[in-house]
C-alpha cells in the first residue's frame, strides 16, 4: 500500500460554480476565503461529463465510474411498489462510493447532503441524506423528517433541530441578495420566497456539516450544497451584463443575485476551513459551470432536464494542504479523477475498472499510485444499504409490468403508465447518451432506434440517433434519419443542415456543400459548436485558411471550447505556422488534457520547429493516452532515429506497432481495366506508400506502370504477406477480395467504370497477342462480370472491418481534383492533392461509350 498522504480530507461540492462568475469576485476581494484557498493551493478546470445531470454527475464523482457502471440515470426513477415516480435514491447506486471503500478501511467518514443518499447508508460514521433540508410543510406545522434521512439513528433529534424553515429567515437575511426587496410586490413576484427557500436549504446543510465536524471524530468529510446551482438557474438571466429582452426593473432588482450567492459560500467555505484545521486537505469542486456570459441560452428547450442547456462544460477544482503545491495550476482534470486522487490521498489503491486517474500533477511530490482489479470484490463491511434495500429500478419495473401482464397484479391506471413510460425514456436516452459519451455507438444506436420508433416527434431522440449513424459513417441510415427528422414540427435546422453538409462531403459533393455551409454561417452565426463542424468540414477540403476562421469565430464566442483550440492548431499547423499551432494545441490540452490528438498535433508543430525532445514528449502522452495510435508511435520512430539517435527506443515503437497494432491496408480494387492502376498512380503521387515488386512492367496500355505486387496473386493459398500491406497501398483485383482475412481493417477504393468500355478495353489489350477483334463485345462475360461484382457487394456489407468508398473511372477523368479529395477525406490522410490530380493522364481514357 502506497504511503497515506493526507491526515484527513475535506470535500466540498458546490453544485455548478464557476471560475468565470468566481475570478471576478475574487480580483474585487469579495471571496478572501477562497482566494487564500487558491492561492496556497492548486487550482484547474474540471472537466464535466454528458449528460451534465446532477445526479448522475456527483455519483460519478464519488465512485470514480459513468452511469452505465453506477446506475443513477437521471433525477427520478420508478418505484416498482407503487408503480409511481420517485426521486432517485441511494438504493439504486450499483457501486461502491468512496465512503464505502474508506468503511472498509477503518476509516472514518462522514457525508452530508450528497446527492443522492437518500437512505443514508451505515457507514462508518455519519450519513446525513439529501432529503435532509427539503421543508415539505408549513412553519406552524410539525416539520418531521423523512425515515432513514440521518445515520446513525442516534443523531436524528439533534440534527432534526438543526435545520433552517424558509419562514423563519427575514428580510435582513434577503437583503444582501435582493437590495430593493422591500419594494417588490411579493403577491405579483414570487422570487424572494424562491431565494429564502435556496439559503435555507443551504443553511440547513451547513448546519449539519459544521455540527458533525465539531462532534465527532473523522477521517473523510463531503459536504455538498446544490444552492450555486439553483441561484444560477433561477436568476442567471438577470446577471450583469444585462441582456437583450430583460426588463429594466426586473434587472435591477434581481442582478445581485448570483454574486451574493457566491460571496455567501465564500462565508460558509470560512467556517468550514477554520472546523477542518490546518492538517486537513482541501478539496472544493463543482460538477459543472454554469453560462454567464453571451453563452447564456436565449431559451430554455420545454423538455426533461431542459434547464441542463444552461450548464458550461468545465466545472471548478481546488486542492489545498500538506503535499501539495502552491499557487499552482494543473490541467486535464475530470470528474472522473476525483476518486482516485481521495484513494492515493489515503494510501490505498485505486480500481483498475475506475475511469479516471489520481491528479498527482498537485502533489508537491512524486507519486506512484497503488492499484487493484476492482473495489467492488473486496469482502467486508463497506456500510453500502443492505441488499433486501438495494435493486435495480428499472429491473423491478419490468418484473413487476411482467405480473401485470400475466394477471397477477392490477394493471396501474393510465396516467401512472404514461408518466412511468416517460421516466424509462428519459432514463434510457441518458444512457444512449453516456454510451455516446464514451464512443460505444452501436450500443447507444440500438437505445436510440428503439426511442426513435416509439417517440418519432421526440427530436431529442432522433438527433441523438443522427450522431450515432454520422459517428459509423453509416450514410444511407443518415439520409433516411435526416429527410424523417425534417417533417418534425420542432426541427432543429442548424443541426439537420449541418449533418446534412457532412453527408455531401462523404458522397463527394464538395459544390453542394459549401452552398450549404455558406448559408449556416448567415443564419447561425451564434453558435460555437457550429462554426467548429464548419471547420471540420473545410478541413476535409483541405481549405485550411477558411477552416481557420471558423476556428476563431468559434473561439470568440467560446473562448473555453478544447475542440475549436484543436482544430485551429490543425488548421494552422498544415499551413506552415508552427509556433502558433504549438501555442494552439496546448490551450486545447489546458482545457482538455485527456485529447490525444491535440497531443499529437503538439508533438508534429514541436518537431517543425525542431525542438525533437518535447516533440517526442508530446508524442509519447498521446500513445499513453490511445495505445494504438499509428501515427504517433510512427513519428516516435522516426525522431528517436533520425534526430535523437536512440535505436532501441524507435525499435521499441516498431515493436508495438508489429504486436499489439495491426493497421488498415488500403485496397484499390476493381475489374480489369476500371482504372485501378490509375487510382495507384494517383496515391503514389500524393505521397502514400504503395507495396509493390514492380514484377509487372509499363506497357503501351499501361505507360505509367501497373503498380502490383506478385504475392497478390496467391492470396487464396498464402495470406502471410498481408502485414507487409499496412498502412500502405495494394492492388487487389474484384475475385480475390473475399479471400482477404477478417484479422486485418480494410480501406477499399472500389473503382466502377462502364461495362461496355471496360468490356472493349479489355477486347483491345488482349487483341494485342490474340488478334482478338476490336469491336467484339462478350455478352457472355460482362454477365458474368455483373454476377461477381453482386457476390462482391454482399460481401462487403457483410464484412465491418471493410470500409468502402466507390469511385467512377469517367469522373475521375473529368474533375480528378474533386475525386482526389474524396479519397484523402475516405482515408483520413493528409496527401498533395494537386500531385494526385496531376497523376491522371485524360489522354489514356481511349476506349470512350459511343453516344
């Protein structure tokens, strides 16, 4: 077991706090708490995770695992009993939090308010469940508090006493929030009962925290207040700058809110620093920002979860204490790190199935963290609810529909199934959405077809399912989803239209496209993840000055969006400006340090600019990242070898790439004479590295080479050269594609030419040696020919290891710049596109269809 770094541990979550409403208020010394806090600490970005729900994000943060793992999968969940909706409660979290795996380690700890934690589990310490604040009855009425809120039982009474009525706070309590209270009609404006209601509740569970920290003996405290969160919601629209629309009175008496919210945790955060000691390790975050600024979102969509639009993507993190270092910042910190880091704090290992990592980058020293399989195999005690209390919401509903169905239990009235079929929805679309998260397509397509089936004017569903097909390049499916979505009477058209641009620029319709990007840019100019799909797509046409504009516009309007650093770094790196792409790069990785490409597109501009040591550093952080990525470990041979002169580390690389890496062979393919040698020559040009013998010689009908490679011909028989192919180009005629073996990722260039030409073509090469008659056209053959080219197209849609792109030989011939494109945009390669146009030879296109 590593050595325990940290005598106790302190963390404190505040539900949505921002570093832009936060760095403001600390600048003008009105949160000193906090700026001390900083500045004796480390400070970062906290990245959130998708979907950004309260509840499944803080549950994520105490196991250190997504939903699809955890189980909490939004803010309610059926009760299988009642056959009703309930609040999500502890019961159905599936994992260990980590006041489980400290329980299990003696250790004791304490939380109050986590949500959700409703029952308290029996930790060792005390539990203090997020039903704890809600005032659910009148003040001259008896205020009982929920079965199971406080564990142990022993502590009920005095915490029960505890707890702050909205009714009992006055206006001095309002004032610093709402200066003209005294002037607002409370019966016309109920906001001043909303702001009595959120600093109760937030008064509520700083008194019981600061109670316990007072009492007993800890080890781990977690306190977390939701009140950022609800302020921002409820009165964000009033924070300055005022915005268009907002009535001036109601600016002017509302316009503080938000900032005295803050500067009253800056208050709560002083009380709790001076209960925790000086031996105490800090740790204050938030789950998600909140938009403050012109990101604001002019509406609210009218849907579950719609005020979710208002959360930003980077949260806030400060850690503070012994073995940490000062005044510092770290970045590529997420949600998902946070468990980690509490397990290495305290000495003991972390899960192996645990998504994120500890944050040694704070320590003041080296760390090498301990692991294990998982915590979910250690027996003993971890305090988790006993399991005659613990299951599965969802699974119990089923099995309760189940007895409905057979008859043994009466069917629920209409409005109960019609709200329970709305919460199994909603949950199951925040699944596809974790999974989409963590790039599981496939398994988030087969959620979202079923969604979009049964709720087909549910647009949320089926741009979700849009993402999923776009994602696996699956075209037709986009097509067909695109044109249905487009009878919704909510149609999101910025969306449709953009995918829409995606698709054409995969059918190889640059024209079109542009047409389309020009008009998105007229009518959306707003929205940053625009301007950023703009960019991509100008990318893939290899117009980088255009792709960086869109990049910057995106910035301007997003200034903490990771993509758009990322793809301004590309757009500038390919444009021969280095040191700003290095520059760009690392604002992507501030924001976001888990991007291995960004990391990559670091190590290539750090190369150009020749400073191979930090090239091959970056390089290095994006293999750690993303194992099997080529094109990194390929650059790493190549600077330890050329630059750096060290052999046993490029052969090290080498290594990798042979035995745990087996890359794509791209296939140009096709029948005789359809134009493949053309398409070869075209590659070889752009700069792609082709396997060929050259056993087979240029000739008057192939003047510029054939470009084969002998073994090609015994695939059947010998299949041992195949790894000699990747990441290069080979030549493989239409009979011997189904003998190419599933081990292997194929990118086949499948070359299509009119079959009366190529019938002729053929006629004319072999009437060289046979004295074949020019004009014979063999009927017989070009069925056959038909025949294999069908047994070949069910092949391929049959293989998923083969991606296909379909090429016409006469279009190539008329606009090869075009179809070059096409092709490098397929291959995702970065080849001298007017060298591959120059490449064609028009004059060769002799055997041409008599009109």
């Amino acid at each position: 077991m590593s050595k325990r770094l940290a005598k106790k541990v302190l963390l404190i979550g505040w539900d949505a706090a921002d570093w832009k409403v936060i760095n403001p208020l600390m600048d003008a010394g009105l949160m000193p708490t906090l700026q001390q806090l900083v500045n004796g600490g480390v400070i970062a970005n906290l990245a959130t995770l998708d979907p950004p729900l309260s509840p499944i994000l803080w549950t994520s943060i105490a196991t250190g695992k997504m939903a699809d793992d955890h189980g909490i999968l939004g803010f309610v969940e059926p009760d299988a009993d009642t056959m009703e909706i309930r609040p999500v409660s502890s019961r159905s979290r599936k994992v260990k939090a980590i006041w489980n795996i400290l329980t299990q380690n003696n250790l004791k700890a304490n939380v109050v308010g986590w949500w959700p934690s409703h029952p308290a589990e029996p930790i060792n310490g005390v539990c203090v469940s997020n039903f704890y604040q809600k005032a659910d009855a009148p003040f001259d009425k008896p205020w009982e508090m929920a079965k199971g809120t406080v564990h142990p039982a022993s502590l009920e009474a005095t915490l029960k006493d505890l707890r702050v009525h909205p009714a009992e706070l006055t206006m001095a309590h309002i004032l610093p929030f709402i200066p003209n209270a005294e002037k607002i009609d409370q019966e016309k404006d109920k906001r001043m009962s909303s702001v009595a209601k959120i600093l109760a509740h937030a008064a509520s569970i700083h008194s019981a925290a600061t109670n316990i920290m007072r009492t007993t003996e800890w080890d781990f405290m977690a306190v977390y207040y939701d009140s950022i969160d609800h302020f921002c919601h409820g009165f964000m629209k009033f924070h300055p700058p005022q915005q268009k629309g907002i009535p001036d009175e109601l600016y002017e008496n509302y316009k503080d809110v938000v900032n005295a919210g803050y500067r009253f945790h800056d208050m709560m955060l002083e009380r709790l620093l001076q209960l925790a000691g000086d031996d105490t390790t800090v740790i204050l975050m938030s789950d998600h920002g909140f938009h403050s600024d012109h990101l604001r979102p002019k509406r609210i969509p009218k849907e579950p979860a719609g005020p979710a639009y208002e959360h930003s993507p980077y949260g806030i993190f400060c850690i503070n204490g012994q073995h940490i270092q000062k005044d510092e910042r770290i970045y590529g910190a997420s949600l998902l790190d946070i468990t980690p880091t509490l397990l290495t704090l305290f000495g003991l290992p972390i899960g192996k199935d645990m998504m994120g990592k500890p944050l040694v980058q704070a320590f003041a020293e080296p760390v090498q963290p301990d692991y294990i399989d998982s915590w979910e195999n250690v027996p003993g005690e971890s305090g988790m609810l006993p399991s005659d209390m613990r299951e599965d919401p969802w699974a119990a509903k089923e099995a309760m529909n189940q007895l409905v169905e057979l008859g043994y239990i009466e069917k629920p009235g209409e409005d109960k199934e019609k709200n329970l079929k709305r919460v199994v929805d909603e949950s199951q679309y925040y699944l596809a959405r974790v999974l989409i998260f963590k790039k599981k397509f496939k398994a988030a397509s087969d959620i979202l077809e079923t969604l979009h089936i049964e709720n087909p004017a549910n647009l949320r569903y089926g741009l979700s399912l849009l993402t999923c097909y776009e994602s696996i390049n699956n075209i037709a499916l986009c097509r067909k989803l695109i044109e249905e979505l487009r009878t919704t009477e909510d149609v999101a058209i910025a969306r449709l239209d953009l995918v829409e641009c995606n698709l054409l620029l995969a059918e190889h319709k640059p024209k079109q496209a542009l047409a389309l990007l020009q008009k998105l840019e007229e009518r959306s100019s707003h929205l940053p993840w625009l301007h950023i799909q703009i960019g991509k797509s100008y990318q893939r046409l290899k117009r980088w000055t255009d792709a960086e504009q869109a990049f910057r516009k995106a910035i301007e309007l997003d200034m903490n969006n990771a993509n758009a650093y990322q793809g301004l770094s590309l757009s500038l790196l390919r444009q021969g400006f280095y040191e700003e792409a290095a520059e760009t790069a690392l604002d992507a990785i501030g924001l976001l340090y888990h991007f291995p490409l960004a990391h990559y597109q670091l190590g290539e501009a750090l190369y150009y600019l020749a400073e191979y040591e930090q090239a091959a550093k970056a390089w290095q952080v994006s293999v750690n990242m993303q194992p099997t990525f080529r094109r990194a470990h390929q650059w790493l041979i190549r600077v330890y070898r050329k630059n750096l002169n060290n052999e046993a580390l490029a052969l090290e690389h080498e290594k990798i790439i042979m035995e745990k890496i087996k890359g794509t062979i791209t296939v140009v393919s096709g029948l005789p004479r359809s134009g493949t040698s053309m398409l070869m020559q075209m590659l070889k040009a752009g700069g792609m590295d082709i396997l060929t013998d050259n056993q087979r010689k240029e000739d008057d009908n192939n003047p510029h080479g054939y470009l084969e490679y002998e073994k090609v011909k015994s695939l059947i028989t010998d299949k041992s050269w195949l790894g000699d192919a990747a990441d290069k180009a080979v030549k493989i005629v239409v009979p011997l594609l189904m003998q190419l073996p599933d081990a292997y990722q194929y990118k086949i260039i499948f070359m299509h030419r009119n079959m009366d030409e190529l019938l002729r073509s053929q006629q004319k090469m072999l009437g060289h040696h046979r004295a074949v008659r020019e004009n014979a056209y063999p009927v017989m053959l070009a069925e056959a020919f038909k025949k294999q080219l069908e047994k070949t197209d069910v092949w391929l849609k049959a293989h998923p290891n083969a991606d296909v792109l379909h090429i016409n030989y006469a279009d190539v011939i008329k606009d090869p710049l075009t179809q070059a494109q096409a092709v490098c945009a397929f291959l995702d390669e970065e080849l001298d596109l007017e060298k591959m146009a120059a490449a064609v030879d028009a004059t060769l296109y002799r055997t041409k269809t008599v009109a």
